[in-house]
C-alpha cells in the first residue's frame, strides 16, 4: 500500500491537470429586435467568461480541436407580471446544449430566486458533467490501465 511519501501516490497528486478546450457558440436568430439580439450576446459572452474564469476550461472561438461543444440553443426573458418588473435585473432562462464523444445532455439554468446568474449555475453544471471538482473524469479504459491507489 502506498505511503503518503510514496513516489505512486505523488505522481496520481502531482499529475498535470490539462483543461477541456469548448467551443461556446450560439445560432443566429433572424427577424431579432435588437433588444433580443443584446440579450442573447450578453448570455453568450458572460458564459464563455464563466468557463474561462476558474481554469479547467479553455474557450475557443472555432470549433475544429475542441474538446466540446457548449451551445446555448435559447435565452428567454421571463415577465410574469408587475413584481418581476419591478425587481431588480431580469429574470432569464437559459437553455444549453452541451455535446461530448458523442453524448448530447440539454439542461436549462434560470437566474430565479439564487443570487447566482444563469450563466454561472450553466459554467458550474458544465464542469461537474466533465469531471467535477477539477479532475477529468478518465474514461473507463483509462481506469482499468491504471493502478488503484490504496488497493
């Protein structure tokens, strides 16, 4: 069993972490008001910023090399009456596409009653499905080559 000192357990600690390269995108809406258009742009670009903040995720701005494929297929400004209008910011849904090896999962974020912006609760959600708290979760290949620690 390795030691804490042990060269196999620093190497699986010290080991480098590499982040995922997204391709961050969203399709263009004909016929927008240009209210529509701002809101969709400011979705967009604060998601990118998201992901680029903590690391583990590079944004690229083309598709060819990217890792995955984050779109955000709506944005949607919610008005359900005089309370909303008066309190302070918008409320926004956000819906997002994220794509993988092939996998596709759809999940919607709102700016609703957390203090925590849609595009934050989407950057955080996008993280966890790639592998959680900074860790790329290896592919089970990946897990049969190498040693357990601990075992």
């Amino acid at each position: 069993m390795p030691t804490p000192a042990s060269p196999l357990l620093c190497a699986v600690i010290m080991q480098p972490f590499t982040p995922l390269t997204a391709y961050v995108h969203m399709h263009a809406l004909e016929g927008a008001s240009d209210a529509i258009a701002r809101l969709r742009a400011s979705a967009l670009q604060a998601l990118r910023d998201e992901l680029a903040a903590n690391g583990r995720v590079r944004v690229s701005p083309v598709p060819d090399g990217a890792d995955l494929e984050v779109e955000i297929t709506s944005v949607l400004h919610v008005d359900d009456g005089p309370r909303n209008r008066a309190a302070e910011g918008r409320q926004r849904i956000l819906v997002v596409r994220l794509g993988r090896k092939g996998e596709r999962l759809d999940f919607v974020c709102s700016d609703g009653r957390s203090a925590m912006p849609a595009e934050r609760q989407a950057a955080r959600r996008i993280q966890g499905w790639i592998g959680g708290d900074g860790v790329v979760a290896p592919s089970p290949l990946e897990r049969s080559a190498s040693p357990a620690v601990g075992a």
